[in-house]
C-alpha cells in the first residue's frame, strides 16, 4: 500500500511538474510573439498618441493571449480547485482587458477629427 501511494504521489509530482513546464513554455512563446511588438516603441515618434495606442494594442495583444492560455488550461483542469483558480484568473484578464480596451476607446476619443 505505501508503494501505491508512493507512485501515486510520482504520478502527481509528474503532472505538476508538466503543468509547469508547460506553462513556462507558453510564457516564451508570448515572449516570443511579443518581441515584434517592442520593436517599433523604441524609436522615437511625432505623436505620443501614436506611441500609446501601440502600447495598449500591445497589452491588448498580450491580454487576449493569457486569456487563451487560461481558458485552455481550465478545459484541461482535473480538480475543481484549479479550475476555480483558473475561472478567477479568467475574470481577471477579462477585467484588465476591458480597462485596456476602455483606455483605447479614450485615446481614440481625444485625437483630433481630421
């Protein structure tokens, strides 16, 4: 009986473990993604509202991805613990992805009519 647990306590260390790995393979991929993104905010511009839209574009893009992650990993979640961890993490993301579309929205609303 103590080596069935034992294994089950592999098992379980092993799926932690994945989980992880998988999660920061994930974060380098939008590492990855988000290099091109940080490119252009380097070099100077005429309009800081320019420079901002592309910074909130790039937090949207980032948003959006997260929240894919997420809901990807909830449909894989076993106990009901992560999931809920995962559902409120969900929420989260939703909530600073509209404050960031709702900054966007603003800054849309304050360039001048050309």
């Amino acid at each position: 009986m103590t080596q069935l647990s034992a294994a089950e306590t592999d098992v379980v260390r092993r799926q932690w473990l994945a989980e992880k790995v998988l999660d920061q393979i994930a974060a380098l991929q939008r590492e990855c993604q988000s290099q091109q993104l940080r490119t252009p905010r380097e070099r100077p511009r005429g309009d800081p509202r320019q420079s901002k839209r592309e910074e909130y574009q790039g937090y949207e893009t980032r948003l959006l991805a997260m929240i894919e992650q997420r809901e990807q990993h909830l449909a894989r979640a076993e106990t009901l613990v992560v999931q809920q961890q995962l559902i409120r993490d969900v929420e989260v993301l939703h909530e600073r992805l509209a404050r960031c579309r709702n900054a966007l929205h603003k800054l849309e609303l304050s360039a001048p009519a050309r």
